[in-house]
C-alpha cells in the first residue's frame, strides 16, 4: 500500500509541474514553437572585406568607412571586417578567393574585373577621363551601373566604383616626357591586356607584377619606371627609388567594390538595404576624399628632397594621346563603339 501511495504521490507531482510549464509558456515566457529564422535575426552578420592597399590610402579610408557605417546603420547586427596590405589574399589571389566564398568583399583594380569581363578595358584606356567630374558623372551614372552589372553572369554582386586617382609616371634616372624618352626602358605594370599595349607602343618593356611586391621589386632596382596614383606613390614611398615623377594625369586608378553574389542573396532585405545606404555614403565620400588626398601628398612630394616633379603641358599630353590612339581603335573592333559614346556623352 506504501509503495503504491508514494508512486501516484511522483506522478501528481510531475503532473502539476508539466501543467505549470506549459502555463508559463502560454504566458509569453517562452515561445511555444522555436523560431529558426527569429533565432538567425539574433546572429551578427560577419563580413570579411579583403584588399590590398594600404589603410592610409583612399581604398583603405574607403573601406574603413563602410565597415563604420554599416555598423551604425545596422546597430552593430552586421560587422564588416577589413584586411588590408594583402594581409589574407594578393591581388592576383582574392578575385579568386571572392568567388570560392572565402571572402564576401573584395575591392581589385578595374584591369582585375578585365579576366571576368573584357569589356571592362575600356577603364585602362589612357586619357578616358579629364578631371575628378568626368569620373564622378561615370561612376555613378547610367554607364557605373551598366558596367557593374555585367558582373551578375559572373556571381558577382558589383556594389560601387571607389577611387584612387589619377595615375603619374615615374622614372628612376631620368624625367619621362616625350614618348621617345620611354624607349628601351623596364616598367612595373599592373596585370592589363590595355597597360601592356599602352608601354609597348610608346618603345618600353612592360612586366606585370603584383601590388604587394613593387615595393621589394623597386629596392632590387628591377624596373626602370612605372605608372601610380600619388596616394600610392607617396604612401608606399616609392618616390624613394623612382624620384622622377611627371604629372600627366593620362590614366585613372579605381576599384570595383564587390561581393559574392550568394552571400547577398542570403542577406535579409532590410539588411541589403542597410549595406546600400552605406555603400553610397562610403563611395560619396571616398570620391571626394581621394581627390583631396592627392593633392594634399602632391604637395609633400614637392617638399621631398631629391624629388623631381615634371608638370607635362597641355600640347606634350596630345603627343601621347597621338601614341595611344591605337588602342582605341582596338578597342572599337573589338566591342563596337557603343560603350565608349556612353563613357563620352556621360562626361558632358
């Protein structure tokens, strides 16, 4: 009768405790149903944003400013973290790296996009744009968004073009100012199908080598010359070894700003949206930014001993331009003449 009385005691016991429960869970204490997708809301989103430059450089302040602005925007719920320097891929690994999903943010060189998408080349064409204006009308207008979505069959999620500047010459021995004073001589190229072409056709021998080795190259006086934006040259101190440096504003240095294209399709709308509010902020920022910065180390170059600044005039530029015309017309055979019309209109 004891052993009998003690176990209805147990089980009236569990009894009350399992009406308990479920009442508290009836008043709100805890969901009756788990909620995977309240729980994933719950999650902070980690974005890894890999470059190459340095962080003082206009890519680098760029991408430090989204990663600010995504947070705020976002109340800390999506964090982006920045690699710069090459410090988890180089240039000629992250575009790679991008599309495998190990990173979700990359931002290389318009020549990088060139493997992806040949129309592309286009940007590497010298003497494409006049002034900040003309980059600005492009990059964000009609013929920004045309471009950036011929990287959608790549899946590649094109986000903003970001800037870095014009691009100068530089010599080790010698000012490079007529076409004829760039014969014979070794030059450090970006790896571009345009740039190669643009060195050959004014008697030079291109070698393309990767970003974060220039400098390494530089001090084993491996090149002769080569082509950079002032921000590059003054932060990298490559004026150190190629104190030559004529002003010539014949190229232009950006980057398209890009993510896997399966990581933001994962991405909550109202999270898409946040990132692009950011994004626009970020690239309006950094096109100003990059325009003052130049000029700001412009003016310390001056201020450097041992370095030469060549100011190249107005009727020495058409004597390159007269040199580069083939590639232009190179580039109409090869893609027609329609997106280079929508680069020119745009810059009016």
């Amino acid at each position: 009768m004891g052993k009998r009385w003690r176990a209805w005691t147990i089980l009236l016991f569990v009894g009350l405790g399992l009406i308990g429960w479920a009442a508290s869970r009836q008043l709100g204490r805890e969901p009756l149903v788990y909620d995977d997708e309240q729980k994933g809301l719950k999650k902070q989103i980690i974005i890894y944003f890999s470059h190459v430059v340095a962080e003082n450089t206009p890519k680098g302040l760029a991408a430090q400013k989204f990663a600010e602005l995504v947070e705020q925007k976002t109340n800390g719920r999506v964090k982006v973290e920045v690699f710069p320097n090459g410090s988890l891929y180089s240039d000629g690994e992250e575009l790679d790296a991008l599309l495998r999903g190990d990173v979700q943010m990359i931002a290389p060189s318009f020549s990088k996009v060139t493997e992806l998408v040949p129309e592309w080349q286009v940007l590497d064409l010298p003497f494409l744009f006049r002034d900040e204006d003309d980059v600005r009308r492009v990059f964000t207008g009609k013929v920004g968004a045309e471009l950036l979505r011929m990287l959608e069959a790549k899946g590649i999620k094109g986000m903003a073009f970001w800037s870095n500047g014009f691009k100068q010459m530089m010599g080790t021995t010698r000012p490079l100012i007529a076409p004829d004073d760039f014969r014979g001589l070794r030059f450090r190229i970006m790896q571009s199908e345009v740039i190669e072409k643009q060195f050959r056709l004014l008697g030079g021998e291109p070698i393309a080598v990767s970003f974060d080795r220039v400098y390494r190259a530089l001090e084993q006086h491996k090149f002769d010359g080569q082509e950079n934006t002032i921000s590059n040259i003054y932060s990298k101190g490559f004026y150190k070894f190629q104190p030559y440096i004529t002003i010539s504003n014949h190229g232009y240095l950006g980057y398209a700003v890009m993510m896997n294209q399966s990581f933001w399709d994962s991405l909550p709308k109202d999270i898409q949206q946040k990132i692009t509010e950011a994004m626009a902020e970020a690239t309006h920022w950094n096109l100003q930014q990059s325009k003052e910065q130049n000029e700001r180390e412009l003016k310390q170059l001056e201020r450097q001993e041992g370095v030469h600044l060549y100011m190249l005039s107005e009727t020495e530029k058409k004597k390159w331009q007269q040199k580069f015309a083939p590639l232009y017309e190179e580039f109409t055979r090869q893609f027609g003449s329609k997106l280079l019309n929508e680069i020119k209109e745009s810059r009016e």
